[in-house]
C-alpha cells in the first residue's frame, strides 16, 4: 500500500490561486478571464462544454502553456518563473500521454520517478494502482484502463502536493472507474490536493468538495456540488399522500410553495427556497404525515445545464449508456 506523505496541516493553506488568466490562440479567446482558489487538501473539479477553456486554464498552471495575463501561483510559484519549484510540487496527469510504445510499466515508474529530488516508491505506487503483475509489459499492450492506471502513478511518483488530473477516468469501464475514484480518494487522504477537470457529472459530483463551472473561458460558478444543485434549480417538488384530511390553504399559504395540485389522492406541491422543510414544518404543525414522500432530487447535470445553457458531453455514446 502506498503510503505517500500524510501532512497533517494546522492551518490550510491555499494550493492553487489563479487571477484573471487570459490566454488567446490567434484571434481566439481560449480563456477570457479566470479566477479560482484551490485549498490544500481539497478535490477541486474543473468541468464545462467541450472548447470551454478547460485544458488550457490546467495546462497553464502546470506551466505547459504561457498565459497572455494573469497571475496563478502554485503553493506559492509562479509555474513559469519558477518552473523548477512547481516540478517537484506539482504532479500531472494530461489526457495524451506519449508515451514510447516500447516502455514497459516498471521503467516508466522508475525513469520518471528518478527526475524527481524526493520522489514516492514507484513499487508501491504500481501496486497501489494494480499494475504489479504489469510491470513488464510494454505500454502499447495495456489496455485502456491500464494505461490510464499508470498514467496516474507517473502524476504521483514525483510525491506531489497537488495533482491534476485531466480526464482521470475516459474510456474506463464502470468498475473501473468506480476503483479510480476510491483510489483517488485514498490519494487525496494522505494529503494531496487534486484539481480535477471531468467531463462526467457524476465523478465530479462525487469526487469533489468545491466545482469550478468553466464556460466560454469565463468561470461561470465555483461552489460545492450541492450548491451548484441548489443555486441551478430554482423550482423543486415534493410529492406525497396524507395520513388524514388537510386544506389546502395550509400549504398555499406558505411563502416557499408556488402552487399545489391534488389528484387521486396525491398531493404535488411545487416551489422554491427551503421547500421541503416549509412543507414538512406545515405538515406537522397539522398533525398530518406525509406518506409516500418524493422530493424530486436535482443532480449535478442539471447544475451544468443551468449555468452554461448546454447538457453535459460525452465522449462516446457507449460511455453514456455504461454510466448514465
Ligand atoms: P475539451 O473539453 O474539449 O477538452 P477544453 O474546455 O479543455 O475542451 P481547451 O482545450 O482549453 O478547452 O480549448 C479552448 C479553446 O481553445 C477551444 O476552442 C480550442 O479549440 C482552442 N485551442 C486550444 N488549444 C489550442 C491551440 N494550441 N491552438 C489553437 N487553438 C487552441
């Protein structure tokens, strides 16, 4: 088992702050004005439509892109002027991983760990993410999720503080990308920052304490996935039945419910605000109890809809069918 370093932080201090990226490619503006903060410790999700400035804006803050304007510091670097420094603190998982076809596992773990001044034990981290009875195949014959195993380990065997992850779980099976997620979570447990840019809803919903919502170049919202939920869906429904006769005007009469439809017996009360703790604090003081309850549960797809006025992209029809 991988044991990294487990930095027990009294005080969090912040891993990654971007300020007004600008960065254009011709006439394009690739990205317009980009401003986040990333805690230490934190998972931070990056997701937005395909062209958003995603790449870009992560790409610059591993210092493979210059920005035209802006400032980004990692723990304190500025990832061009000290390229040096970010190297060692930083750890990168791209989507394209050229990669020699004839690399096998094991010598890629070691070679990569060796540019490194206190790299982690690449044995560990081979098994930590299952490719110990791989360490002597060649790169071009690792399946799909193999090789996306490894490419995580190479972003961790310099013994990062902060990792990106781009598109950590592309082109994985549903387990497997189910076994990512503990794996990065268990990453993140020993102290890891980790800025993951998904273009899955429900990896980002589950992986990350606080989303950036990025959207023609512009940072359209940053907050925790269930806020993004929250502030996305300004209507809300409960449904259910009740235990005994109830007047309407009890829940019409409240300032959070915007209409109520009864028929056969069940009840649909529509509205905004703290929805269903008005309806379920009215419902008591009534004696009555809701049987039956539904509240229709909004996800982060309807979030992503809200805030960039497109539905979430994916890759290929097949990962849509395996996941959603
Ligand atoms: P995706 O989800 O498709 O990976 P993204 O949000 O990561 O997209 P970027 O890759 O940052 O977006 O691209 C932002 C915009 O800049 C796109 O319109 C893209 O075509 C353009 N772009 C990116 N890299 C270059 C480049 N090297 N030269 C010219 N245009 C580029």
């Amino acid at each position: 088992m991988w044991r990294g370093v487990v930095r027990p932080y009294l005080r969090r201090m912040t891993a990654l702050d971007v300020r007004n990226l600008h960065k254009r490619y011709g006439e394009h503006v690739a990205v317009d004005d980009v401003s986040f903060t990333v805690e230490e410790g934190e998972i931070f999700g990056v997701i937005g439509p395909n062209g958003a400035g995603k790449t870009t804006t992560v790409e610059s803050i591993a210092g493979l892109r210059t920005p035209d304007s802006g400032s980004i510091s990692v723990l304190g670097f500025d990832p061009v002027r000290d390229r040096a420094e970010v190297r060692e603190l930083l750890g990168v998982q791209l989507q394209e991983s050229g990669f020699p076809d004839a690399i096998k596992v094991a010598e890629a773990l070691e070679l990569h760990g060796s540019f490194y001044r206190d790299p982690a034990d690449w044995r560990e981290l081979m098994e930590l993410l299952d490719l110990g009875d791989k360490r002597d195949t060649q790169y071009k014959a690792l399946s799909g999720g193999q090789k996306q195993r490894l490419s995580i380990a190479l972003a961790l065997v310099g013994n990062p503080r902060v990792a990106i992850l781009d598109e950590l779980t592309t082109g994985l099976d549903p387990q497997a990308r189910r076994d990512t997620w503990s794996l990065i979570e268990r990453v993140r447990d020993t102290g890891v920052t980790i800025l993951l840019v998904t273009h899955f809803m429900d990896e980002a919903e589950r992986l990350s304490d606080r989303i950036a919502v990025i959207d023609g170049g512009r940072v359209a919202a940053v907050d925790t996935p269930a806020g993004l939920i929250a502030r996305s869906s300004a209507v809300q429904q409960v449904r259910f039945r009740v235990s005994r006769p109830l007047d309407k005007r009890v829940l019409t009469e409240l300032p959070d419910v915007t209409g109520v439809e009864i028929s056969d017996g069940r009840w649909l009360v529509t509205g905004r605000g703290q929805l269903l703790s008005s309806v379920a604090g009215a419902l008591a003081r009534a004696q009555v109890v809701a049987e039956d309850l539904r509240v229709d549960r909004r996800n982060l797809d309807d979030a992503f809809v809200a805030f960039t006025g497109r539905a979430p992209e994916y890759r290929n029809l097949s990962e849509r069918r395996g996941e959603r």
